[in-house]
C-alpha cells in the first residue's frame, strides 16, 4: 500500500521566487530517492506565492526516510520554512477500488 503526502506552502511577500526555486530542488532530489514513486508540484494560478506539494512513496518508512534525509533538511527545515507564511502537511492512505479497507491486501492489485 502506497503512502501519500500532501502539503500547501505559502511563500512570504517577496519570497516567491525563492520558495519555487527551493522546492524545484527539492522535488528533484527526492525523486531520486528509491522509496520516492512521485513527487510533483503545483502553482496556484491566482496566488504566485501559493504551491501545493503532491508526494507518493512505497511505505511509511520511505517517507520517514525522506523526511529525514539532508536534502530535506538544508532545503525545507533550514531554508525554506523561514520563507513561508503557512506551511501544512496531511498524510494519506491509498484507498483500494475494489472496496477492501485500506491497508488491506487487494485480490486485485
């Protein structure tokens, strides 16, 4: 079962260039990661300053992993975040089509 993570940024006044140049990187770095299925980001078309991040992973560990490598340290923790106004992050749980719960195995997949 793939473990999906989702996060909204919204960069500071002046920032908008900075954030998106921060994020590209840091996107490219992480698909290199081996737990990393997908990684992609958005920009809103109304806000420059407003991305929305779409990242999918094998397993909650990859993710762990990712979270915790250097990229996203000196990046996001030590960059980035100090150029956002809001940062929000919400997890999820690929869920099946042929009804099983998720986290369930699938007869199908």
């Amino acid at each position: 079962m793939t473990y999906v993570v989702t996060a909204t940024w919204r960069a500071k006044a002046g920032e908008e260039a900075a954030v998106l140049d921060l994020v590209r990187r840091v996107a490219i770095a992480s698909r290199q990661e081996p737990g990393c299925i997908l990684f992609r980001v958005h920009r809103s078309r109304s806000e420059a300053g407003a991305f929305f991040l779409y990242e999918e992973y094998v397993s909650e560990a990859a993710f762990l992993e990712h979270a915790a490598s250097d990229h996203v340290r000196t990046l996001v923790l030590e960059d980035a975040v100090n150029r956002l106004d809001a940062r929000h992050r919400e997890l999820f749980d690929v869920v099946p089509l042929d009804g099983a719960e998720p986290g369930a195995e699938s007869a199908t997949a």
